[in-house]
C-alpha cells in the first residue's frame, strides 16, 4: 500500500522530484502592478479573439510532456485548452511512465520531436513540461541538439535542482527510491542533476519559462524549480497570493493556464488570478 503511493506519489513525486524572453516578462517573481486592473470577475474562463486563436493556428505546433508515471490522458485537459486557443497539440507520455533513465528517455523525445516537426513542416516546436518531463525536455535541449529544435520552453513543477522528496525515500525504508532510477536521478546532489545543472541552465535561443507554486507537495523546497540564466521564473503566489495549487494542480488550473499561454505567445507574465 505505501509502495502503491510512492509510486503514483512518488511518480509524481518523482515526477515533482524531477521540472520567456526575460525583456518580454514582468519581474519573475514579483506581482505584476496591472495584474489585477485587467482581470476578469471570478469565476470567469478566459478566451482567446479570432485573431489569437488564428495565430496560434500558424505557430508552433506544442508538445505537452507528461511526468513521472504520467500517463498520456491525464494532460488531455491542458491539452484541450490548447487547441481551443488554436494551438496545434501532441501529448508525449515518457517511456516506461518515466520510471527509467532520464537520458534515455530524452533520446527517446528527441525522436518524437523530430516525428511532429516532419509531419507538420515545422522547424520548431514549443514544449510545456510537467515535473519530471521538464528535465527530460531540458536534457534534450542541453545534451542533445534540441537547441535548434525547439522554440520556448515552459516547465511545470520540475524539481529542475532535485527534491527533498525523492531522498524521503531512504528514510522510509525503501532503499534508494525504491530502485526508480528516474527518482534517484532527481534526488538532491545526484550525479544526474550535477551534470545536467552545470555550466549554462538555458543554453541556446530558447525562450525559457519555469513555473512554480508554493503548494507543491512534490517539489520541495519549492525554489529548486527555479532556474538561472535568462529564465523567467514564475511564482504563481507572487501574482496570485490566495491560489492554491498543488504539484498535480499546475496541470488543471487557470491561473498557471493563463501563464502557460502569455509563455507561448511572449507576451508579459501576468497571471489571471480568476481564471477558471
């Protein structure tokens, strides 16, 4: 029973454990002064003009990377907001739900990648990743030439400098995480995530966003989904001190939807604190 939860737990919290042109953005990680004055009433979904929806229509086609234990429609739902703003969408489900090796499983998106630029023409897409599929996506981008294949990058709740989570593990009685390779890789001082954070975090022309909430059960602490060098770093509580959103939430919820798209189409960071 405890294992059941560490896995799916575990998965997410492996998952946890594992994930803008700054000139174009709001101070990362403070309120943005007209935050606020544009918002609509509570309660109210926020939708995209004809001309919005017709440019998406034209841009990079999106790719939604699933986390640890992840499957594929669990991110239908922030894939449906996608398309309706016009976006072209895939959902890529990680290898084996992300209980392996990172590295291999980013050698397996970098082919996917390649799979969605050749059926769409498209010399680059854009991706938004959750918990362990930031870093899979990072490692592609940084170790495997995926600087020239992709565009803006946003993650969701990847524990991009590891969690105190995944090393709970040994504390529990499990041995090292259980013998998930992908949550020893996003233990704290791991050798994966040495190798991964050295040198430049953001490499290339990619338009970096990393999203984070104070609520992540996942992600501890919380300021390890935060990246250097040229990222906009978004803290949805910055904005938006009375939304609560869990590691799982980033994926459901309006506000970081509101963040996911303002990413995609590089305008300033200004999360909506009453979208649905």
């Amino acid at each position: 029973m405890l294992l059941r939860k560490i896995v799916p737990a575990l998965a997410v919290t492996v998952a946890a454990v594992l994930a803008a042109p700054a000139a174009a953005v709001a101070a990362p990680d403070r309120p943005a002064a007209s935050a606020s004055a544009t918002a609509p009433a509570a309660g109210e979904r926020v939708t995209s003009t004809t001309a919005e929806i017709a440019a998406a229509a034209a841009a990079n086609p999106v790719i939604v990377v699933g986390g640890l234990s992840g499957i594929a429609s669990a991110y239908e739902p922030l894939a449906s907001r996608l398309r309706v703003d016009g976006y072209r969408v895939w959902v890529y489900q990680l290898p084996n739900l992300g209980l392996g090796d990172i590295p291999t499983s980013a050698r397996a998106f970098s082919s996917f990648v390649g799979q969605v630029r050749a059926s769409t023409g498209a010399a680059k897409v854009d991706v938004v990743a959750h918990s362990e599929g930031g870093l899979v996506s990072r490692y592609f981008i940084k170790n495997l030439g995926g600087t020239s294949s992709i565009d803006r990058y946003v993650s969701l709740g990847t524990p991009q400098y590891g969690t105190y989570v995944a090393n709970i593990v040994k504390f529990l009685g499990l041995g090292s995480c259980a013998g998930i390779v992908a949550c020893q890789q996003m233990s704290i001082g791991s050798s994966f995530l040495a190798g991964l954070n050295a040198g430049d975090d953001t490499p290339g022309t990619v338009r970096w966003t990393a999203v984070r909430t104070l609520q992540d059960e996942l992600v501890r602490p919380v300021d390890n989904a935060k990246l250097a060098d040229g990222v906009t770093n978004v803290l949805i509580q910055s904005a938006c001190p009375l939304r609560v959103v869990g590691h799982l939430g980033l994926v459901l919820d309006g506000t970081t939807y509101t963040v996911i798209r303002q990413a995609l189409r590089d305008q300033p960071i200004r999360p909506n604190c009453f979208a649905l």
